[in-house]
C-alpha cells in the first residue's frame, strides 16, 4: 500500500510541475496593435548641404506581433507587422527613406534593431501614402517581447533632386 501511495503522489507532483499541467502559466506573446504618430522635417538639397525647410512630413504608425515561432535554443522568433500612413501638407513631392525599425521599452531603451535594404516612398505635394510591411525578429523569450512598448523608424524626407 505504501508503495502504491509513493506511486500516485509522484505521478501528482511531476504533473502538477509540467508545462503540460492546468496551473502553468506560461507568457503569452502581446499582439495588441500599438499606435503613434509623428512627423519628420522635410529637407531640400542646397547643392552642398541638405538644408531643413519649416514643412513636416505627416506618420500615422500601427503595428503589433502576429506570432513566434520557439527556436532550439529556446529563444523565439517574433513575426510581426506594420502600417505607415504618410501626409505631406507641403506643394513639394517628397522621398521618404528608411531602413532601420527599433523595437524599444517604455523608457525609450532598444530592445532589438532591425535592419534592411533602404524603402523609399513618394508622396505629392498635398498628397497621402500608405505603406505596409513584415518583420522577423529573434529575442531571449517572450518576456523580452512583452517589454516592448514602440516601434521606432530610422528615416528622412527629402524633395527629390532633380
């Protein structure tokens, strides 16, 4: 009978200790759609210098993780997603350039960067854009995701020269 005892409060304890039992609480990946919006200085090209002028390029951003995929090592690869819509208030057509999304924390701290091949975008003068796109990132865990709170573009936005 002792036996039979030991037997069952070992089958208990190694399940109530498995990622598989109903009181686990394993993280669950944000995939909230974040919001924000901003605005880039338009820059024209002096001939020497690119030189700022006093209109702004208009960004309304949205994205948010899809999903993760667990990697051997037990880190995890984030696939997520993005919207820029873009407003350009000025009576120039404008380049908006970027290559570079910085995933950081509350306190503006980057978690991870991701970098790749220059994205450029044209808008009229008065005129609007709208651009989406995908992104793969590998980070510690989950957690690590879940501390990210902006998706911040390394950009410009330039009057074509001619």
């Amino acid at each position: 009978m002792k036996l039979l005892t030991i037997s069952i409060c070992l089958v208990v304890l190694s399940y109530g200790c498995s990622n598989n039992s109903p009181t686990s609480t394993e993280p669950t990946l944000d995939t909230t759609t974040k919001e924000s919006s901003g605005s880039w200085t338009i820059q024209r090209w002096d001939g020497a210098n690119w030189i700022d002028t006093a209109d702004k390029l208009s960004i309304d951003k949205t994205w948010r993780f899809i999903s993760y995929l667990e990697l051997d090592d037990r880190s995890v690869r984030i696939k997520g997603g993005y919207t820029l819509d873009l407003s350009n208030p000025s009576d120039n057509d404008v380049e908006f350039s970027f290559n570079k999304l910085s995933f950081d924390d509350k306190d503006g701290i980057p978690i991870y960067e991701y970098t790749f091949y220059d994205i450029d975008r044209f808008v009229s003068a008065n005129g609007t854009d709208s651009y989406s796109g995908m992104f793969e990132i590998d980070l510690n865990n989950i957690d690590t995701a879940n501390q990210i709170t902006e998706m911040i573009l390394w950009a410009s936005a330039t009057i074509p020269v001619e």
